[in-house]
C-alpha cells in the first residue's frame, strides 16, 4: 500500500506523489495509485471530474480542508438535480 500526496499549489504536474514532491492533481494520483493504495490531498480548490474505478482511499490530509469542484452546475442538470 502506498500513500499519494496532492497539493494544489506545491505539487507539479509531474510530481510523484511523495510528500516532498506532491501530485499537483487528484487525477495525476489516482493514476499513479493501485488498489488499497491511499491519496492525501491538501488544501486548495481542485477543479477536476473524478472517475475512480479502483479501490483507493481519497481523504484529506490532516488539517486540510480541500475543495473538489466538478465543475456541474445547476444550469447543466436543471435546478432539482444540483445538490
């Protein structure tokens, strides 16, 4: 099992993952994760669509208040489907 980091503003986008050089996307990890692997993702606002298809914990860093933004708006799925 291998942890990710992701880090909006230090992270690069060919960073490998670790703590001192951190994915600059929740994308960027996923595709470098595996199965039970774990991505820790910092503050900032990540302006990304996920699609996760395997099994990996995604979960703020400690102390971190990350914001994930798809993207979707009421004016794309009509009022009653925006949550």
């Amino acid at each position: 099992m291998a942890t990710f980091y992701v880090d909006t503003t230090e992270g690069t986008g060919d960073g490998p993952g670790t703590a001192d050089q951190p994915c600059k996307t929740i994308n960027q990890a996923l595709n470098r994760a595996t199965a039970g692997d774990v991505i820790l993702v910092h503050d900032g606002v990540y302006r990304e669509q996920l699609t996760v298809d395997k099994s990996v914990t995604i979960t703020a860093a400690p102390g971190a208040t990350p914001e994930l933004d798809g993207g979707y708006s009421p004016r794309l799925f009509g009022d009653s489907a925006y949550v």
